[in-house]
C-alpha cells in the first residue's frame, strides 16, 4: 500500500491566513482560517496594511492548529505549499517568506502556487471523481477568468474580464446601496428577496467572444441610484440587488455555456469566491443540464479563499517534479495563463 502524500499549505493573498493538511491531492486533514473581515469592515474593504500586519501574527498560529487539526506532527509532513501569487504584494510576502523559513528549517521541499489555480483546484476537494479535461469559470473579488483545463496543471485561458471583476463589481454595487462590508455576500442575501427584472441594465459586448466586461453594468446601476437618491425616491433595495445579481450572473452564465458548447467541453466547473453566489449557482445548474453536461462546484465552504485548495494544486505540481528554490518571491500580478496572441 502506498503511503499517503501530505502537503502543509499556507494561504496570505489577501484578507484570509490560512493553513491546511492536504493528503494525495483530494483529501482535506484540516482547513484552518483566520478572517480579517472585523478588521476591515470599519474602512469598507481591505487596508494592504493591515493585512499585512495581521498576516504576520496569524501565520504561525493557523500552521499550528492546522497540524494540531490533522493530528499530525511536522514530521510526517512530506511537503510545503504557499501561495505566491497574485494578490497584494505585502500579503504575499508574509506567506512566502514564512514558509521559506519553515521550509528550511523543517527541510521540507516548497511548491508555489498561483493563487487561482488553488480556486480551480478547490473542485477536487468536493469533486474527487473529477478529472481534467474540463472548461472551469473563476469568478472572485479580482478575476473573472474562462479557463480551459486539458491536464493537471495546464491551463488555456479562454476569456477573461476587460476591467472590473465581477466580485468587484459585486461589492461596489453593495457599497452605494449602503451593505456593510464584505457587500458581495450580503447583496446575495438581500437579493433573494427582490425582482431580478426591476431595473434592466446594459448587456456588456467585448471584442472577445469568451471575454467580460462590468464596468458599464456597474455605471448604469449606480447611476440609476444616484438619480433616484436625487429625486427623493425610496430606494427599493432588495429589488435594486436582485436586478445587479441577475445581470451580472447572466453575463457569467451566458459566456460560460458558450465556451464550453463551443470548445465541446465534456465536463464545466466553477470556481472563487463568487462561486458561492446562490443565483449564479442555480443559473449555471440549469444551463448546463440543458447542454447535458455536468456542473463541478467547490462546497460554499471552498468557494472563498483557503489553503486547501493551495495543498490540492501543490500535490499535483509536486508529481510533476515542481519545487521553489528558496529564491522564491511574490509575484502580485501573476497570470494563471495566456489568451493566443497576447503579448509576453
């Protein structure tokens, strides 16, 4: 019998540190996660600064508990797995550097991995039956990427967001109807209970048939706000909500079920934060039983940032003789993949 392969991950991108047990790739021993979400919601969104300093107290606390959680000693640990990209560059840097140390000191072998291939990964924790190929949409608070998977590993970028990401979009949106922070979740939750059709708004065209764009939706939305702040109107909120939360999951079914029509994708998953996203989640159910092929979506818990999914990724770097020297640095606006013809 082959001895499992434990990897430690360690998760620092952006407002969540967070460390996890991953056995063969597939296997969650622990997922510990410290929030930031108390520390930011005074200012809105997320201060880098802040982030950063947390970071730095929270590393070594949640790389205990996640080994105390698996019931493991550092020992039987066969490697360590960090996320170096993208994100906020101080972020990243505490993570890095963190593991580089335990890396050295532990004398583990490290493996990088970029952050949104962690989310894509994310699909293998709650789908172990799920194999590439497969064309997989990642929508979170910075990306929205249409991403071709045909290996471990490999990944073709199929289309991607022109400006605003749709987690982004989310939480401006939210923010001008006066949602606290994080305003993505809660604009879910409020729009459950209003008319998607209440307020139409602008159906984005990009020149990339696969490609988004939610900056005009956004500006017709707030616009449309404003104006009827300007004249005294009550503002329907949950109606508002309902209005943005459908546009903007159409947007992100719609070009999703297009690429995998087109490119005669066998398999179609989901991935990020937005992923947890209750419309988006029974739209995309829909579309793809009526193109008769099944839907991979992480469980609610896996769809927001986490180190498991960073430990499933890592697994199958590691197979592929993957390891960071201890030269390793933060790459902030790393890329996951290249549309063909864009430029190096």
């Amino acid at each position: 019998m082959t001895k499992p392969f434990r990897i430690l991950a360690l998760e620092s991108s952006c407002d969540e540190t967070a460390a996890a047990v991953v056995e063969d790739g597939r296997r969650i021993l622990s997922n510990v996660i410290f929030s930031q979400i108390d520390l930011h919601a005074l200012y809105g969104g997320v201060v880098p600064e802040i982030a950063s300093r947390a970071h730095v107290e929270a590393c070594s606390r949640v790389i205990d508990l996640a080994l105390q959680e698996a019931g493991l000693p550092m020992k039987e640990i066969d490697a360590l797995a960090v996320t170096y990209g993208p994100g906020l560059v101080g972020a990243l840097l505490i993570g890095v550097s963190c593991m580089k140390g335990l890396s050295y000191a532990a004398h583990k072998p490290l493996v990088a991995v970029n952050h949104i291939e962690g989310h894509i990964s994310a699909n293998f924790l709650t789908h172990p039956e799920l194999t590439p190929p497969f064309v997989c949409l990642v929508v979170s608070g910075g990306h929205s990427h249409l991403v071709r998977v045909p290996d471990y590993g490999v990944y073709e970028l199929l289309g991607q967001t022109y400006d605003d990401a749709a987690g982004e979009a989310f939480d401006k949106a939210a923010r001008v109807l006066g949602l606290p922070y994080p305003g993505g979740p809660r604009m879910d939750v409020l729009a459950e209970e209003g008319d998607p059709h209440y307020l139409p708004l602008p159906t984005p065209h990009t020149p990339g048939r696969y490609d988004y764009s939610f900056s005009g939706m956004k500006t017709a939305f707030i616009n449309a706000v404003h104006q009827a702040t300007q004249k005294g109107e009550q503002l329907k909120k949950a109606d508002l909500a309902a209005s943005f939360r459908y546009a903007v999951c159409r947007a992100l079914t719609d070009k999703a079920i297009l690429a995998a029509s087109e490119t005669g994708a066998k398999q179609l998953a989901m991935a990020g934060g937005v992923s947890a996203n209750k419309l988006l989640r029974r739209m995309m159910s829909e579309e793809a039983g009526k193109l008769g092929i099944p839907l991979y979506m992480p469980e609610i818990g896996l769809c927001t940032d986490n180190a498991a999914m960073i430990g499933s990724a890592a697994y199958y770097r590691f197979l592929k003789g993957e390891v960071a020297q201890l030269t390793l640095n933060a790459v902030p606006a790393l890329r996951l993949a290249m549309k063909r013809g864009d430029p190096v």
